[in-house]
C-alpha cells in the first residue's frame, strides 16, 4: 500500500512538480525582462532629462549674457544694429535656438536674431502677460507658431526691469520642439517608444514620434497624476493619451525648471522576449525525466528562498531602525535650531535695550576718560553678542541669504577666535591665500557656516591631533568641466586636514544627505549636502579629495565677484540731510519701546509709542502731524508686515522702517519696506531714517510724505 502510494505521489510528481517549475520560472523571467526594460527606460529617461537639463541651462546663460550686455543701455542703444548682430553670433551656435529677441515693455521688439515687422507686437503672447504681471523669473511658454520665423517653438522669457522695479520689456529665446524630437530619436532605442517634453501644467512641448495631435495632457492624466503625486519621478504602466498604447514609463524633472521629461517603450515589444522565452522553458520542462532530482531541487529552493526571506527581513529591520535614528536626530536638529533661532531673537531684544542706553551714556560722558573706556568696553560687548546672535541665527536658518563680494581671506580672518574656540588647542590651523586674491560672489553668512561645518569634520577625523590648512586660489575653467563647472573665473576654497581619510565607497556617498559615519547623535549627516546645495545654487561646485591615511581635501569652488571701488565701501548714508520728524514708535517689549524713545528723541524727533498693531492705528487715526512709523516685526496679534500693509493701504505715502531681531523674516511680502536689524547704535537708527525720510521725499516730494 506504502508502495502505490509512493508510485502515485511519484506519478503525479512527475507531472505535477515540472509544471510548478515551468510556472515559477515564467514568472520570474517576466520580472528579468520587466526590471531590465525598466532599466533600459530609466537610462534613456536619464540620457533625455540630461540633455534637457543642459538645453535649458544654455538658454538661461545666453539671456544672461544678453541681460548683461543690454543692462545700462537705453531703448535706442538696444534698438541699434550692433545689437542685433550680437544676438546673431550668439544664436549661431545654438542648434536648439529659433530666435532670439529683445522686446520693450509694450511688446514691440527693439533686436532680433532675425528679421522682423517693427510694427508686430507680441504684447498678447501669454509668456510676455507672465512677465508683465509680475517677475517669472525664467519663464517656460507653451508651443506657438513665431510672427517672424512662421516655425513652431516654445520660448523661454526673463522679465526685464527698471532700477526702481517697473517692467522695462523681455528677453526670450525661441527653442525648436524639433531639435528635441530629433535628440529623442537618437538617444531612444530602436523600438516602438514615445518620448515627451512637457510643462508642469501639461503643455507637451516636443514629443518623439513628431506629433501634434494633442498638445496639452489633462489634469486626470495618470502621467500629470504622478508628477502632482511625486514630482521627483517614478516608473509607471498605462495608456498613452495620443495613440491609446499601454506603455511602460517614467519621467525626471528638470531641475530646477518647471519642465519633465518622459520616455516609455511599447508594452507588448517589451513582453515579446518573455514568450520567446517561455517556449524554452516549456521544452526544459517536458524533458524534466529524474523526478528525484527534480524534488530535491525544489527542497533546495525553498529551503533558500526562506533563507533569504529571512535574510531580506532582517536587513529592512536594520534599514528601518536607522531611519528612525536618522529622522530622530533631524528632528532633535530641527528643535535646537527652532530654540537657536528664538533665543537669539529674545537676545537681540535685550542687546537693542543694553546697546541702545551705553549709546545714549556715551553721549553723556564725555569728560571722564576713565568712565568712557569703561562704556566704550560695555558697548564692544554688546556688539560682539550681536555678532554672536547673528552666527545663532545662521545656525538655526533664519538668516536673509543674498549673494555679496566677499573677500575671503578677511571672512576667514573674522572667523578665527571662533575656529581656534571649535577646534581647541590640540588642533592647529593654517592659512594660505595670495595677497591679490580676487572676492567671491556668495552669501558671506552661508560660506562661514559652510567653512564651519568644513573645519569640524576636518577635527573630528583627527581625534588626537593635526593640522587643518584653509587655502584660496583663483583659477581659470576654459571648458566645462567634471565637476559640472561652467567656463568662467573661479576661486576655489579649500579645507585640508591631516587626518585618517576616507575609502573609495565612503567617498562616493559622502555628500549623500544623512549619511554619515559618526556615530548616532554625533551627527546629521546634512552637512557635505548642505555645502553641496549652497556651491550649486551658486553656480560653482563642491570636489572631495581623501584617500585612506592620507587626510581629506574639501574643495568649494564659487564664482569670482567683481571688485568693488575703494569708494563703494563707504556709507554714502552719512551725507544724508537730517530733519526732526515726528514719529510713531511700534513695539511691544517695554524696555526696547523706551530705549528707542530715548534715543529718538535725543535725536529732535517728536515720539508717539505704541505696543501694538491696533494702538498704531488709532494714534495715526488722532494724529496726522506723523510723518515716520519705526515698528517692530514680532508683535502679538498683528506683525509689523502686517501692520505696514495696513498703513500702506490707507495712507500709501507714508514713510516705514521694520526693525527686527530676527535676520530674516518669516513671511515675504510684496511691500518694499526698509529695515533696521535690532541690535543697533543711534548713528544706525538716525542714518536709516534719514534714508527712509529722503527716499520718500524724493519719490513723493518733499512735503507728499505728511498725511493731510
């Protein structure tokens, strides 16, 4: 009976197990052939997103260029021959480019790469109604039909403006969806595919097979689904919109452009090599004889499927368990930085009541020598904690970030009691820069932390001693490089230590965001990537140099910045008229509200004070002898930006000055209202209003700022 029983079990074996191999190995061949698909989808996808991303970045730099070049010209110097003929020779090279052309703000065109009718105007074109509401910043239009060229292009616009902010016209370069299809063609493969350009709203703007059925995807596409879903990309399976095809694709967003690229491969093509495949394994599975063989086999794997099962398991156990480490130290970065930011802005608070009553002292001491060194020395102090809560600031992100010329070696200079405080004494640093250094053009604030969080990791990879040399030279890029740097002028910024260094693999991930091999609590792992971010979004690089043993080089290469003239450095404000003005005074700490009452009117103006947005109204309601509102920024119930909306929109003419503890303010507004940052001197405060009160008159008339 056990007999039979075993030959019936073996019988159906024979049958049963071949079919369950054949089944399982169809499947997994189907995966093989989907993943690899999927690989050769994501890699042409890369090719296009790249080939976009450097189309793109081209056209930004020739209207710079032509931004530059027209700057300081009037209309009539723009409108000359020369101009045109430089906007020729620049498109000349440029494959992608129809056109490129300068118009004025009533949309008639004043240069031209080609020919044109002076009397067209392509005032109702919608990218040049973008740039006149309001500044597009590099602008994306959809395709049109050129008034000129009679060719299909889409245009990429800047807003040209007035020194005082009007709209002065645009510059757009006319880039042909053909050029695009063409590249799509070559970098695809030779199958049936689709390949897509396509604005962030849906507009198609170049699409391989040269096609125009269908211009814009809708909004309930399951391409323009997933970009709202995840912007950053994904593979997907669906029907295209304009042949109803089931493809599979992806799509890359050109960064930091408000376009996508997307590349898909017929569904059907890419399973045509599973069914070759599975008559193979259809014919393996009928010549399977050795049922035996065919049993332990299966034994075998599944005893190593559960192994790795296992195995799997155990690393997304790991992997989870430090995303959760990662995310904790985030968030505990996050809330220290949030104190940071808070505490210094209470303070500053404190420094403005301490600062601004020394300065009001000093002015009041004047024959005692001995007392005057004294408060001389309490206000260095107080300026140096200034100098400190503006380093809390930066730390805790709070700062307003904008470019500057900056001479390096004299940031580096500041920066060293701090330096030789973080490194302590058994670490040494050195300085190496070349006494005709030129500046570079960055925000000084971000280059000092990035220094900073440089000099730290260079000390942590030398527990017990070494030296840290920070190093400048400038240098010369004649091509595009593998760093990704433009031609152009460079200073490349250098921090090297001598310590352990880095593998091959712990160099190729070092700027990857939160990795990082301190130990938990040791570190972010957000520092290389932050300095990564501010060297890109300056248009230089980040390079790494390390090898096991022989220490770390951090290169930061930055733009180099056009000197400024001896005289720029000065204060043009202390030539500014003084004039007693009365003034309302907004703030809602007691102190800082009597301390700079004092110093206003010490200064011959007439004060009213208020310690809140709604009083403010009410005392300029009662009085309108006001010709100055000085207010606060962080107040209860209603901010200083809110506030000065609500003046502005009652007394437009009014003149007003923000001050504020904090570097930056937590909300951007369209108003353009000058600022005053807390903690300051009384010359800091006359010489701001005084600017404030002449910018006024003298865009309203010397007596427009008094309300009547």
């Amino acid at each position: 009976m056990t007999s039979v029983r075993l030959h019936r079990l073996l019988l159906v074996a024979s049958l049963l197990i071949p079919a369950i191999v054949f089944v399982a190995a169809a499947y997994w061949n189907r995966g093989e052939v989907l993943r690899e698909s999927e690989d050769t989808i994501a890699r042409t996808a890369s090719i296009l997103h790249e080939h976009a991303r450097k189309v793109f970045d081209t056209v930004d730099l020739a209207i710079g260029r032509v931004d530059d070049r027209i700057w300081s010209m009037s209309w009539e110097e723009i409108a000359t021959p020369e101009t045109s003929a430089f906007l020729r020779s620049l498109k000349a090279p440029l494959e992608q480019a129809v056109s490129i052309w300068i118009t004025d703000a009533s949309g008639h065109v004043r240069a031209g790469s080609q020919a044109w009718d002076p009397a067209v105007t392509i005032s109702e074109r919608e990218w040049f109604k973008a740039q006149q509401e309001q500044n597009a910043g590099t602008y994306i239009s959809a395709v049109f039909e050129g008034k000129a060229t009679r060719t299909l292009s889409f245009a990429v616009s800047r807003r040209r403006s007035t020194r005082d902010g009007r709209f002065d016209g645009i510059i757009h370069v006319a880039l042909s969806p053909e050029y695009f299809a063409r590249f799509f063609e070559k970098a695809a493969p030779p199958v049936p595919h689709e390949a897509e350009l396509v604005r962030a709203d849906g507009e198609i703007l170049a699409r391989a097979p040269l096609r125009w059925a269908n211009t814009r995807l809708e909004a309930e596409s399951l391409l323009m689904q997933s970009i709202a879903s995840r912007p950053e990309g994904k593979v997907l399976s669906g029907n295209s919109t304009a042949d109803r095809r089931e493809r599979i694709y992806t799509y890359r967003h050109v960064v930091p452009y408000p376009v996508y690229v997307a590349f898909g491969i017929d569904a059907d093509v890419i399973l045509i090599r599973w069914y070759r495949h599975l008559r193979i394994y259809g014919a393996v599975a009928a010549l399977s004889a050795l049922v035996l063989l065919v049993v332990s086999w299966l034994a075998l794997r599944r005893a190593q499927s559960k192994q790795q099962a296992l195995l799997r398991l155990r690393q997304e156990s790991e992997q989870r368990l430090a995303a959760e480490q990662q995310l904790l130290q985030s968030q505990k970065m996050e809330s220290i930085g949030q104190l940071t930011g808070g505490i210094a802005h209470d303070f500053n608070n404190l420094l403005a009541v301490i600062l601004g009553n020394l300065d009001l002292l000093r002015k009041r001491i004047k024959d005692d020598e001995r007392a005057g060194r004294l408060l001389e020395g309490a206000i260095q102090g107080a300026q140096r904690g200034a100098a400190l809560t503006q380093r809390l600031l930066a730390f805790a992100r709070r700062q307003d970030l904008t470019p500057q010329v900056v001479d390096v070696p004299k940031l580096v200079s500041d920066m060293t009691d701090l330096l030789s405080r973080t490194l302590g004494s058994n670490i040494r640093i050195l300085t190496q820069f070349p006494p005709d250094l030129p500046p570079v053009e960055v925000d000084p604030n971000q280059l000092e932390m990035a220094l900073l969080n440089l000099v730290v990791n260079a000390r942590d990879a030398m527990p017990t001693s070494g030296t840290i040399t920070i190093a400048a030279r400038a240098e010369e890029v004649l091509r595009l490089n593998e760093i990704g740097l433009s031609a152009g002028p460079y200073i490349c910024i250098s921090v090297s230590d001598t310590g352990m260094g880095m593998d091959s693999a712990t160099l190729a991930r070092a700027i990857e965001p939160f990795f990082t091999t301190k130990g938990v609590g040791k570190g972010t792992g957000l520092g290389l990537s932050m300095i990564h971010g501010l060297a890109v979004q300056s248009n230089g690089a980040l390079r790494l140099k390390s090898a096991i043993g022989s220490g770390t080089t951090a290169e930061l290469w930055l733009p180099q910045g056009e000197p400024l003239p001896e005289d720029a450095a000065r204060d043009d404000r202390t030539h500014l008229p003084q004039r007693a003005c009365t003034v309302l005074l907004v703030e809602d700490d007691p102190l800082v509200l009597m301390g700079a009452a004092a110093m206003l009117e010490d200064l011959g103006h007439t004060v009213f004070e208020a310690s809140t947005g709604e009083a403010a109204l009410a005392v300029l309601q009662e009085n309108a002898s006001v010709d100055l509102v000085i207010t606060d920024y962080a107040m209860p119930g209603m901010t200083g930006l809110e506030l000065a909306k609500r003046i502005r929109s009652r007394w437009p003419e009014m003149p007003i000055l923000l001050v504020s503890g904090h570097a930056a303010l937590a909300e951007r507004t369209e108003l353009d209202i000058p600022r005053l940052t807390k903690p300051f001197l009384q010359e800091e405060l006359a010489l701001a209003i005084a600017a404030v009160v002449t910018s006024s008159c003298e865009a309203t008339g010397d007596a427009a700022f008094r309300r009547s």
